[in-house]
C-alpha cells in the first residue's frame, strides 16, 4: 500500500504562497480587512514601534486594499510566520464556523452553509496544497466536481463519447445519488482513510483540526471540504473500476463499463442489464458498509435508448444534447426579458445571461440561439458586467 507525503515538511514560504492564493480574489472583503488589520497592529508595534487603535489601522489597512496591496505583504508574511509556528507546535484555535441556511438556486434545496473565519479559510488552502499530489493519485479521473479542469463541460464531454462511439457498451444506465452526503460523511471513518494513506503528522494534525471545526460531516462552501468529498468518494469509484467484475472460464468480465461521478451524482454504463444491476446491488452494499453512506430511494436503471441521461445540467441522448429542462426555462426567462426591454438590462440579469450561456454554447441548440438572438444578448450582457467590474476597481 502507498503512503503519500512522506517527505513533505511545510515551511513559512509555502504557507505565505498558499495565503496569497486565498486572498488572491477577496482583498476587498469587509472580513479579510479585519483580518489584516489585527496582523498589521502587531507589525507596526514590532517593526516601526507604532501603537495604533484596531479601527485607525483598519482603516489604514482598507486605503492600503485599494491603492497599493504591496505595502501589506509584510502583513501577510507575519500571518504566515504564526499559522507556521501554531503548525509546528500543534495549537492552532479556529473561531467557531457560522452556519447559514441558503436555497440553492439551481436545484430550489435548503442548504447549510458553512461559514468560516478568513484564518480557516487560509488553513484550507494550506492543508489542500499540502496534499494536492494525494489527492490528485487517489481522485479517479472521472470524478467531475471542483476540481481544476474536470467541471461539467468534461463530464458531458466524457459522456457523449461513450455514448456514441461505443453504444453496445453503454446499453443500460444506472444512475443515482447519495443521500445527504455532505452531512453523512463520518469524520472518524474519513479520519481512518486519511491516516491511512498519509504519512505525515503534521500534515494529519492539520487536517483533522480543520474536520473537527465542521458540525456534521462535511461543511458546505468550504475549499478543502470540496476535496475531501472527492477523496472519500473516490474509494467508491475504485471500487467500481476495480473490483466489479465476474469470472467467467476463467477471464474477468467487467460489470460496468464506464462510470462518471459528479460530485455524489453516480452513473454506470454497462452492455447487460444483468450485469449493471449486480454492480449497482454491490455498489449499495459498499457504501453502506465500507463509507456508512446511503443512496436515495429513487435511483434509475434503464435502457439507453428509452430516455435521455439527465446529468450535469443537460439531457444527453444518443443523437444529441439539449440543456435541462428547469435550467432552459430559467435560462428562457433571463433571455426573454432582455429582448423584451429593448436589449437593455441590469447588472444581475446580465450575470444570469453569462452564467446561462454555457449551456447552450455547447448543447445543440443552434435554433433556439437565432431564435432568441441570444449572441446579441450575451454580447450586451458582458459588457454590462464588465464596465460594472471596471466601476468597481
């Protein structure tokens, strides 16, 4: 069995890097300017023997955001030297992560969001770029969700392919999700896996600090939560890839043919009914028994040729691609109101328009484009985004 991380020791400039890397787009928070200024107090006391109150330094911290960032890099170097020795000396405290209930826009649920302090937010990307080379071994290749470069547009890519190229292999679907995952993912079994495959204790102390902050199993709106996810995930999806096999005179037959995740949206591609219905059947008893996780109740096994696979935003047939159903019509009502007003439009039915284009940029959906004139209205709602991004800087 590998173990990862065996040499891997951190230091003050690759915490520093991974500091930048999170603040990269958030300098104007309302949060990360108070965040600043309690690190630039101790930096002005230590280096120009300055004494300053919280709100003057405050903001002095929020000119400085605005006219030249550089001047508070030394801020950033004296955060990095005490999340380094708070590392090293295993006593790092994190404030208590608020939680917010949110309705999701794309699919209408009630999520919990997490919300965390500007230090965690930090320590996550400490602790993903720390692990980046495991995840990346132990993630399968074709588990679509946040990650860099595997988003929706690959996974209906990955699909169409199969589909297509090779029909007799991908007769029958099988497709389901897992019930509450984030919420269901058991810290002390994730706690195993990892202790498991890492050989480092700094880097299992930081880590297990950061999932004892969550509430329940995993924490919604968190950057290292998105890669735990995948990681426990991905102990299924090897399962599948590896081990869903029968012996027939003595050569292996796979069960599955292909198999895509997103996120904890699961699906199977197989050539036998039969076959694709045992590998679901074991597939149920491995996540209950080996990851504690259940599926929903309304899982599909069907043949390909029935109905579409309704997956990743589109509906994806044999012969074609069209965008999903909910989503056209919310993508239908932004367009429209548009054209409606004269092809004028505010700053957040711009965003929509952008957001919804995707979808149809890489759909089959020529017709409805000129229909609409939804070229006209995409090039007009970036411009809006764009001077609104230019007020802003």
């Amino acid at each position: 069995m590998k173990r990862y991380l065996k040499d891997f020791e951190f230091s003050i400039d690759f915490i520093e890097k991974s500091i930048y890397e999170c603040l990269q787009n958030k300098w104007g928070r309302n949060d990360v300017n108070r965040f600043l200024a309690h690190f630039a107090q101790i930096w002005l006391l230590k280096e120009k023997k300055i004494k300053i109150s919280y709100t003057n330094t405050l903001k002095l911290v929020q000119k400085q955001v605005k006219i030249d960032k550089s001047k508070l890099f030394n801020v950033i170097h004296i955060i990095s030297e005490e999340l380094y020795s708070e590392l090293m000396e295993k006593r790092i405290k994190l404030p208590t992560i608020k939680y917010d209930k949110r309705v999701d826009k794309g699919s209408g649920k009630i999520r919990e969001i997490g919300v965390q302090s500007i230090k965690q937010q930090c320590c996550d990307y400490i602790a993903v770029n720390a692990c980046k080379n495991m995840f990346v071994a132990k993630i399968g290749h074709y588990q679509c969700a946040s990650l860099e470069n595997k988003g929706q547009l690959f996974g209906k890519k990955a699909i169409e392919t199969w589909i297509r190229t090779n029909p007799k292999k991908c007769k029958w679907v099988f497709k389901c999700d897992v019930k509450k995952f984030y919420p269901s993912v058991s810290h002390s079994k994730l706690k195993e896996l990892l202790a498991r495959d890492i050989k480092n204790d700094t880097v299992l102390y930081l880590l297990f600090t950061l999932i004892d902050t969550y509430k329940d199993g995993l924490c919604i709106g968190s950057y290292l939560s998105q890669y735990l996810a995948n990681y426990y995930l991905s102990y299924a999806y090897h399962y599948i890839s590896e081990f869903l096999y029968v012996e027939r005179r003595g050569k292996r037959q796979n069960l599955i043919h292909h198999v895509l995740f997103y996120m904890d949206d699961i699906l199977l591609l197989g050539s036998s009914k039969k076959h694709v219905k045992m590998a679901s059947k074991r597939l149920e008893e491995y996540l209950n028994t080996q990851l504690l996780l259940e599926l929903k109740p309304t899982y599909q096994l069907f043949p390909l040729d029935s109905r579409p696979i309704d997956m990743l935003g589109y509906k994806i047939y044999s012969y074609k691609t069209i965008v999903r159903d909910r989503i056209f019509k919310k993508a239908n009502k932004a367009f429209n109101k548009i054209k409606r007003n004269g092809f004028k439009t505010n700053l957040n039915n711009a965003y929509k328009v952008v957001s919804y284009y995707g979808y149809f940029k890489h759909t089959d959906s020529k017709r409805y484009i000129k229909k609409v004139k939804l070229n006209k209205i995409v090039q007009i709602s970036k411009e809006v985004v764009s001077n609104a991004s230019k007020n802003r800087v």
